[in-house]
C-alpha cells in the first residue's frame, strides 16, 4: 500500500519526498527500504534507518551552509547514500542536480557553473579527482563531501570533507535541536522544485529542467496504480541516477509505494546481482535489453547440437504464440502444451539465467524498442513494456496496459494525461507531471509549454483508432528523400540494431536520391562469431575491415531491406549503402550524449567525407579519427574503410528472398 493511504501522524500531507520517507519510517519502519552490495556482501537498511540516516545527513548539510533554494550536486554510481543525499537537500527546501558519473571532468563544468553549486556530494575518489580538476573554472564549490573514504587518505584541501563526519556532526545536531528538521519539512511546498534534471544536449548546451513534488508524485502515484506497485516489490537500481527514468522508478515509485531498491556493486556485477536479487520491477533501455539478447545468442552458438537445436525449436514455439499466451488471448490446445514444455525445457531457464524469474513488469524507454526484439521477451514469459515519456515530463506520458500491448506502440496516455497530435505531426502533451520551467531560460521555457498548457515534446507520431501512441522519430529527425519518400531515420537504425552483431546505426537520407548508413558492430557478439570460424583479428578496427564481416552485416542489411519492402511509408527508404565503422561511437568523443542517443549533427559535421564517400559511388575511403580514451589522453586512429552495396526490394517483395 502507497504511503499515502496512510493517514500522517504529523497531521501533513504527504505531498513531498521527505513526507513520504518520514510515512514510511512511521508505518514500515522495520522493513528493508535499501540494500547495497559492498564487497560481495549484502548491506541493509530499514525504512526507520533510511529516515534516520537522511535527517542526519540533512542536519549536517545545514551546518556547513546549504539553506533553501540552494542547489546540491551528487554524482556517484547508484549509492543509498546518494539517493538519501537526495531527500536530505529536499527536507532544507534546497534541490538536488544529479550528474552522470561516468561524465569527464570538462563535461561537468556547464552544469556545476549553471546551478552554481557550492556544496557537492560524490561516491569517490574518482569523482573527487574530477571535481578538483575543474575546480578553478568552478571557484562557487566550497565542500566535497566524500562518500567511500578509499584512496583519500592524503588528500589535504580542507573543503574535502567525509560524509561520515558531515552525517554524525548532524546526528548530534539533531539530537540538540529535535525539532530542527520536521520544521524544515513542515516548510515545504509540494510545488517547490524537487529535483533539477539536465537534458542531454543533443542540439546545443543541456538546460537545467525542474521539477516539482507535485509532478513527480503525480508521475508515480499514476505508474504506481497503472501497474499495482506496492511495498511487496523490489527494484535494481543501475542506471544513472542522472537520468529521469531512474529518478521516477528508483527514487519517486520508490518513495511513494514504499518499493525496496537494490543498489549492486558495480556496473560489471548488475547481471549476478538481478539473479540474486529477482526484482519483481525491472527497468533498461533497450541497449541493455539488446546486449542481454546478444549474449544469450553468442551463449546458444557455443552450445552443443541438440541443446542449440531445442533451443531454436521452442523459441519459434515462443515467437508463434508466447506473446499471446502472456497477453490471455487464445492459442491452440497443441502449442499451449508445446509452450508449456518449452517453458519447462528452455524459457524458464533462460529467465532465471537473466535474473527475471520473478518480474512481474519490465519497462523499456529512452530509445524505441525494436518490434522484434520486444517480441522475443514477451514471448519468453517476460512482462516487458514500454513506456514513453522525457524529462520534462518525468518520464510519464504513456504506458501499455497488461493484455494491451501493441509491439509498434508505446501505449495509451497514461492516467491524468492528455496527448495530442499537432498539425505538423508533434506530439503534445498536457498533465501534473509537466516541469515547471527550464533553470534561467523563462524563453525556452515559453517556447516549449504553449498557451494552453502543452508540452511540445519534439517527437513524430500518431494516435491509432484504439488510442495508441506510435512514434515515427524525433519531429527534428523526420525529413524526406529527394524522391519524396518519408525518411525517418530512428526506425531504420532501430530495425537493425536487433540484430546481435550491430551495437549503433546512424543512417542519413534526408534531401538525398537513396538511404545510406554507418553501423558500428558489436565486438563481444561479432568476436565470437569471428572465433569460432578461426577467422585472425588484432584488434576492433581490424575486425571491422574482414570481407567476412563486411558479408555478415551486409546480410543484417539485406533482411532490413526486405522487411521494409512490405511497408508501403518506408519501402522506398531501403539502405542502398553502407559501410562500417573503424572505432565505436562514444559519448567520450561527442558523437553521443551520456544516454547513448546519437548526436547527428556531429557526427555528419566528423564524418563529413565518409557521407560524401557513400554518395559519390566510392568503393573505400581512407579516414584518420582522433579518439578521446578513458584516462583523459588522446589518439587517433585510421582506417581504408569499404563501402558496400545493399541488395534492395521492389516494394511488396517477400522476405523470404532475405532470408
């Protein structure tokens, strides 16, 4: 039950975080509210702690400074403390800015100059490191508060400081002033801003967007109800505590519904942390979803014969009527028995392999899904939706309805939301969970909520007779070949990065006679395939050049090509092009955001002679790339890359000549 069906003993409503974690405290106190893996052990703490641990962290905030209206910097991999950090900065009135910890120093600069943060709280060493470097450009930042004390032995700035010690300065704070800190809470407004989340910049500078209590209550109290989440469930939490979806599941769902989150060691060890956990909610983009598939296949290749071959026998069993036995609808007597053995023989093994064996929803958003590869996790057993939704709008637009779901859809507009679609094809959107404004840009902030209060979200699509949203691509994206043929450019890429050997597509047409792409290969997925045909490789760039694998993506192409053939919008927007890439696309060089969505405009600006290359008729062409690596140094890495001819369709063709 939701924190809110319960009445408050202080007599508030709860209408802010800290009310609801104080709720929580009151009426499940002794139940698990957070878990940590440290060290390969499992740390717990009840709700009672949490809110004991969040007072005492807020406590000591006040006394170094931070009053309400400040803003509070947190960067870190998914922390207790960091989420607690959080709800501490909102209990003074002031409002957290998470970063992207895997950001590098000079990204950071924008967002701790625009915020003006003078108190940040970090996870390490690492994080550390990075602030100190920007210091200079910086020069508002008055505390570092460190969470994992490793590595930070002789450090001597005297602005350092452990967040152990900011916390007991605030336990004996409070247990000074009792009433310190309710008081602060009592303050609070439920539409004060509550968190400032910054977009990722795929056309210019991030804005800082902020959003209410109010908005992200609304968003949760509205999924929480959609989908029957209570206190009985369980979440991982992995994804950067930087990005909107993120902060809705693991922070505001979390809080309202009272939802346990699981915060694993470290990126490396999500996978044996889902199957230790079994988390009844589960939340990935689709790349995660992707690499989860891809390693499942790379797994099967390796296997032996009759395993590989009952494997692919009961998966087309699954991708028959799975999906429809998961939905309710009716299937035949013969393949609901087959389905049942399959789930015995093959499914249930591989959900319980993936650590899904007990998820009741899974939820995909921040890029479209491809058609196929939803399919396939529904088919298996897996309750996978999506959802749509952006920042502005706290992730929360649409939502598919259990025994609803359409694979080329992302749902109905979820409760309490109006979608529409404009004239020109954009998708409006009206609601509780719309921002408040964009940090110092009242323009921007007028340009993008109109006079009767919709959110114009920058995104293509159209409603279907059942009220189904669809989404074409980013209205900015949308463009036209010369023949006149509607490109859009996300579906193309999407379709074809189902397939396990391709990580990234960027694919251009617009203005042009013909579709051509770039495709980065996936090196886990296309090095085994290499392997265990004893083809030699030294290295990505030279694995990328091998006619072999030239060949392989050329036939991902080809399918890619046949499907579209049988659309009658898209069949003249076929690849006729390609070639692929020397060295992957990576946030670290700019041609992606930290969400992994591409930068088109960069990488058309970078890669500027490999289009005109695709377009002049070229068979190769020589390129020389200036890389960025992880401690910070640069390089640069060249390559003759081949450019390959697809085979195209007539429209209407059979897939079958794909196949």
């Amino acid at each position: 039950m939701a924190a809110t069906a319960d009445a408050s003993a202080s007599g508030l409503a709860l209408d802010t975080f800290p009310r609801l974690l104080l709720q929580h405290a009151r009426v499940r106190g002794g139940k698990t509210a957070t878990r940590e893996k440290d060290l390969g052990i499992w740390q717990s703490w009840t709700w009672q702690e949490a809110a004991d641990e969040t007072r005492a962290m807020a406590a000591g905030l006040a006394a170094l400074g931070f009053r309400r209206g400040d803003h509070l910097a947190i960067i870190g991999d998914n922390r207790p403390r960091l989420y607690w950090a959080m709800c501490a900065a909102q209990m003074l009135g002031g409002i957290p800015v998470p970063l992207y910890q895997d950001a590098v120093a000079a990204e950071m600069i924008f967002a701790l100059q625009d915020a003006e943060i003078r108190i940040a709280i970090v996870e390490d060493q690492e994080q550390v490191d990075k602030l100190l470097e920007v210091r200079e450009q910086c020069p508002a930042i008055e505390h570092i508060l460190y969470d994992d004390p490793r590595g930070m032995r002789h450090y001597t700035q005297t602005f350092l400081q452990s967040l152990d010690e900011v916390v007991a300065m605030g336990g004996i704070h409070n247990r000074n002033q009792p009433e310190f800190i309710e008081a602060e809470i009592a303050r609070g407004k439920t539409d004060d801003v509550a968190i400032m989340l910054y977009t990722s910049g795929t056309t210019g500078k991030p804005k800082g967007v902020c959003q209410t209590h109010a908005a992200f209550i609304a968003a949760a109290r509205g999924g929480c109800g959609f989908d029957r989440l209570d206190d009985s469930d369980e979440i991982l939490s992995y994804l950067p505590m930087a990005w909107v979806g993120d902060h809705l599941f693991s922070y505001a769902q979390a809080l309202y519904a009272g939802i346990t989150v699981n915060c694993p060691e470290s990126s490396e060890t999500v996978p044996i942390c889902l199957r230790e956990i079994g988390p009844t909610y589960y939340f990935a983009p689709p790349r995660v979803f992707e690499n989860l598939l891809t390693q499942v296949m790379i797994r099967m290749e390796d296997a032996a014969a009759i395993k590989r071959g009952m494997f692919h026998y009961f998966m087309a069993v699954a991708k028959r009527c799975g999906a429809e036995i998961l939905d309710g609808r009716p299937v035949t007597p013969l393949d609901r028995l087959r389905y049942a053995l399959g789930n015995l023989l093959v499914y249930g093994p591989l959900r319980n392999v993936l650590g899904m064996s007990r998820i009741r929803v899974a939820y995909t958003a921040g890029a479209a899904i491809g058609p196929d590869l939803f399919r396939f996790y529904r088919s298996i057993g897996i309750n996978l939706k999506q959802l749509y939704g952006q920042t502005e709008t706290c992730a929360y637009v649409c939502l598919q309805p259990d025994g609803g779901i359409k694979f080329d859809s992302v749902g109905k507009p979820a409760p309490q939301v109006e979608v529409k679609v404009a004239d020109n094809g954009e998708i409006l959107v009206r609601g509780p969970m719309l921002l408040k404004e964009y940090y110092k840009r009242p323009r921007d902030t007028a340009e993008a909520i109109d006079a009767e209060g919709y959110f114009h979200t920058g995104d293509a699509g159209f409603l279907d007779e059942d009220g189904h949203l669809k989404i074409i691509d980013r209205a900015k994206d949308v463009g036209k070949l010369s023949t006149g043929a509607m490109f859009a450019p996300n579906y193309i890429e999407n379709k074809l990065k189902f397939f396990p050997h391709i990580k990234e597509v960027v694919a251009f047409g617009h203005d042009r006679a013909m579709v051509c792409a770039f495709v980065n290969i996936d090196m886990g997925s296309v090095g085994n395939w290499a392997e265990r045909r004893g083809l030699a490789y030294s290295g990505y760039t030279d694995l990328t050049g091998k006619a072999e694998v030239l060949q392989l993506i050329g036939e991902c192409v080809e399918q890619v090509n046949a499907e579209l053939a049988h659309d009658a919008m898209l069949a003249g927007t076929q690849i006729h092009r390609f070639l692929v890439l020397h060295k992957e696309l990576d946030p670290d060089d700019d041609e992606l955001t930290r969400t992994r969505k591409v930068r088109r405009g960069f990488i058309s600006e970078k890669y500027g002679v490999l289009i005109d290359a695709l377009y002049s008729g070229k068979a190769s062409q020589f390129i020389e790339t200036q890389v960025r690596f992880e401690d910070g140094r640069t390089g640069k890495v060249s390559a003759d890359l081949a450019i390959r001819d697809a085979k195209t369709f007539p429209a209407g063709a059979a897939a079958r000549k794909a196949a």
